[in-house]
C-alpha cells in the first residue's frame, strides 16, 4: 500500500518554521477567503494546511507545526492514514453513492457490526449512520422519543451537542453558538454537571452529590415518566473537557434504568480509542442503551452513527430513519480502515501512554504556574483550566494569549471551556513522543512568556 509521500504517515514528522505564522501564502488565501467564504464560520489560526500526517500540519509556506488539535478529535488515526487512504481510494472507483435507502451496499452492514462489535455491552445492538456528530445526536432524540413515547430530554451544563436547531436547543453555551439563532426545541431540560473543579463541596463528593440533585429535580421538576432520554457526554468536549466526578454517571444510568428514560452517551469527542478506552463511557463501566458517535470513527471523512439496544432501535417504524448520504461507501471504507487502523497499532494503549507523557508535565507546570487552576483529562484528550491566580475566577485573555504564542512557536493547540479559558491538547494518537514532548516544551515556554511575568500584555484574539 505504497502511496506517494505528498501526506499522511510519511511526512516528516518534525516541527519546522521557514516563516512568520501565517507566512505570505497564507495570508493571500486568507485575503480570498475573507472575500469568498462566510465570516460567521470562524477559523482559529489562518494557516492554509497543504499536507498532514502523523502529527504534523504543513502549510501552505511549508512550515511543519505539530498538530495537538487533529482537527477536534477527527484525525486520531492520524491525519491521510495509509489504511484509510487505501480504503477511501478503492472504493472511490468502485462507485461513489447509491443511497443505502434505494440499493444498499456492504461497507454501511459491516460499519456497524463494527460498531456493535466495539461498543459497550454484549447485548444485541443495531446501528443507523449519518453524515455528522450533530447528526448521530438530533437521531437519538427522534429514537428515544419513538421508543418511550416520551418527550423531555435531560441535557446538562456545559453541554455541546451540535450546531442544528435541536443540538443547538441541547447545547448550553448561547455565545457563539446560539445567540441570535432561536427559538429552540421545547422539552429541553437542563440539569447541573458533576464538574469537579468547581464543586462548591469539593472534588470528591461531587460525583454523588450532583447525582443526587440532578434526580432530586429531574423527580421534582419533569417528572421520570415524562423524560424520553438522558443525554451526556461522558467527557465533555467543548465545555472544558470536564471529566465528571466519579461515581456520577453510574448513578444517572441506574436512575435512568429505574425509570425506563434511555441513557444516551455522546461520544462523539470521546469515543474511538481517544480517551484511552474505546469509549468514555468504559472508565467508569456504564453501558448506555444508545450512543452517537462520529468525528474519530472514519478517519477524517464525514460520518456519524447511532449505536443502541436492538429493542430500542428496532422501534422506529420503518423509514423512520435516513438521509441521502448517511452511511456514504466512501466514507464507510475510510472507517472500517479508521477502525482496523486503531487495532493494528492499537491506539488504544497509544492514548494511555500519551497520557502517561502529558499528564505529569501538565502537574508540573501547573504546580510552576499559579493561573493554572486544574489539570484534568483522560488519554489523549488533556486540558489546563486556566484562572486568575490565587482564585477559581476563569481568564479567558490569558487562555488566548497562551494559545497565540502556541501558534506562533508551531504548536497547534485549541481552547474551549463555558468561559472559555480551557486550553485543550488533543494529538493524534500515532504522533511520535519525541513531537509530544516538544510540543509539551513549547507549551510550557508560552506560560512563562504570557503568565510567567507579572503585568504582561493580555492578547485577545478572535478565536
Ligand atoms: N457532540 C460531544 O464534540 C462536535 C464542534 C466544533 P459535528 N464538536 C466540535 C464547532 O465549533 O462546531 C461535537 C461534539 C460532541 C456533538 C458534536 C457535533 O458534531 O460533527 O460537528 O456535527
């Protein structure tokens, strides 16, 4: 499976600067596209991207930056992965789209008895794909609702679901993503989030506490027999990468099963080996009755799916599902490469040892610089919250700033978090530890040229 060395594995895997970031070229596309392409679609850092792989970004100036974003999560199996190229390519020239609804084809079966086969739980499971995580999501309300034929959907602080108007209904953060776009869907519920870091009791009992008051008001303020699904990620992405308290999501599913509401997990962030499990949901051995996937499944094509209880997904009538292109063959091929991708080299252990790599450097530096408040994250998905010093008060402006001087020194790292003062590390799971360590170097440098010194320029970027 010999490819032309233009991308993916064979790039050199080493961080190289020969410009200013964004160098001349990027700029000039940057022009075109300020002309051409809608401001409300944002971009964090203008470098045009010419080739990628491993853990490396080339752009179109032919700087080499290492890549601790892989495209949110996408590109676990690292970016043009051989086996994903090789799959994508073969069936390119087979045929490109039939719509699995008219004539169905072998790559969509076989995507989900991968998916049945890697899921939590032996039951027996059915899958329906789509075309995007928001997707995969708006499906899991439509299907929980037409299994109990209920209608409240239990959603969470600090939740991120998706951009359509019913993930956006789901989503909690109003700016950017909600603001100015209403009404929403009714029957959202949302309920507090078992986030460790700012437990007015603490860290340790904040996994059963909040579980207590989440069922305390869904019980008191919904009612259990009206509520068609619980929704939650089982980290959750956007939000701040909050891994939640221990011991709280056991506690929601058995509720949950108590009172026939689906427990539905979003792993779309989560899932596919990026967390050190293949799924979140395995850290704490929940088994949700449904779960949407979607980003690190198909090696970076576009394809999301709803994997679930065969009683469950078998209670939508028929036709009830679909989309044209849901489950594309192209797509398919490139997940089923994504997935045999994820085995060979099983990135699985490759997400514990990067966080065996990221998580003591992060502690270390945290304890050197007082503006990181919390250290948090599971695998290949860390994240530093970032505060003012000596409170809990987040700082957004030093988030940036620390993310600018990032970009700047050929790091690619991304920021998240409600107040948006979380800068989260998320590096494909095949980048060479020695580009790890690096980029944990030049992470390190940023803090003490932005927070190392007192009253130092706060940049503020629109990112
Ligand atoms: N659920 C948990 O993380 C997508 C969004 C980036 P789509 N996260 C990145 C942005 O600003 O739009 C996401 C997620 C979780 C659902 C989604 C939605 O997945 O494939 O972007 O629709």
């Amino acid at each position: 499976m010999s490819l032309e060395p233009t991308g993916g594995p064979a790039l050199a895997q080493e961080r190289r600067l020969v410009t200013e970031i964004p160098g001349p070229r990027s700029r000039a596309l940057l022009a075109r596209r300020e002309a051409a392409v809608a401001p409300g679609v944002a971009t964090m850092l203008p470098v045009f991207v010419a080739r990628a792989g491993g853990g490396v970004l080339v752009d179109a100036d032919g700087n080499s930056l290492i890549d601790f974003g892989s495209g949110i999560a996408v590109v676990s199996v690292g970016n043009a992965a051989d086996r994903v190229v090789a799959g994508v390519r073969d069936q390119v020239g087979q045929f490109t789209h039939t719509c699995f609804m008219i004539t169905p084809y072998e790559g969509y079966v076989a995507v989900c008895e991968e998916l049945a086969r890697l899921t939590p739980g032996d039951h027996e499971k059915r899958s329906a794909l789509f075309n995007s995580g928001a997707e995969a999501v708006e499906n899991i309300v439509k299907i929980a609702r037409a299994r109990t034929g209920r209608q409240a959907v239990v959603v969470f602080d600090h939740a991120y679901h998706g951009r359509t108007n019913l993930t956006l209904a789901l989503t909690a953060k109003y700016m950017p993503y909600k603001h100015s776009f209403g009404p929403f869907a009714p029957e959202i519920y949302r309920m507090p989030m078992a986030y460790p870091y700012r437990w007015p009791t603490g860290p340790d009992r904040c996994g059963p506490e909040a579980a207590a008051e989440v069922i305390t008001l869904i019980d008191k303020q919904v009612g259990p027999e009206n509520v068609a699904c619980l929704l939650i990620e089982p980290i959750q992405g956007e939000g701040g990468f909050v891994v939640p308290g221990e011991g709280f999501l056991p506690a929601l599913a058995e509720y949950c099963g108590a009172n026939g509401i689906v427990f539905a997990a979003d792993e779309v962030q989560t899932g596919f080996a990026r967390t050190g499990a293949w799924f979140a949901c395995e850290h704490e051995g929940v088994v949700p009755d449904l779960i949407a996937t979607a980003k690190g499944i198909a090696g970076g094509l576009p394809l999301g799916a709803v994997t679930g209880r065969a009683e469950i997904m078998d209670s939508v009538h028929v036709g009830g599902l679909g989309g044209t292109y849901g489950g594309n063959p192209v797509a398919c091929a490139a997940a089923l490469g994504a997935i045999r991708t994820i085995e060979e080299l099983d990135l699985v252990a490759a997400a514990r040892r990067i966080e065996a790599v990221m998580l003591p450097r992060l502690h270390e530096l945290k304890r050197r610089h007082p503006a990181i408040g919390d250290v948090r994250g599971r695998g290949a998905m860390m994240a530093v919250e970032i505060v003012e010093p000596g409170s809990t008060a987040p700082d957004p402006a030093t988030t940036q700033a620390v993310a600018r001087t990032c970009h700047q020194a050929g790091v690619v790292v991304l920021t998240c978090g409600t107040f948006g003062n979380v800068l989260r590390f998320l590096p494909p799971l095949v980048i060479p530890e020695d580009l790890l360590t690096e980029g944990l170097d030049l992470i390190d440098d940023a803090f003490a040229q932005v927070a190392g010194r007192p009253g130092h320029d706060r940049v503020v970027t629109a990112s």
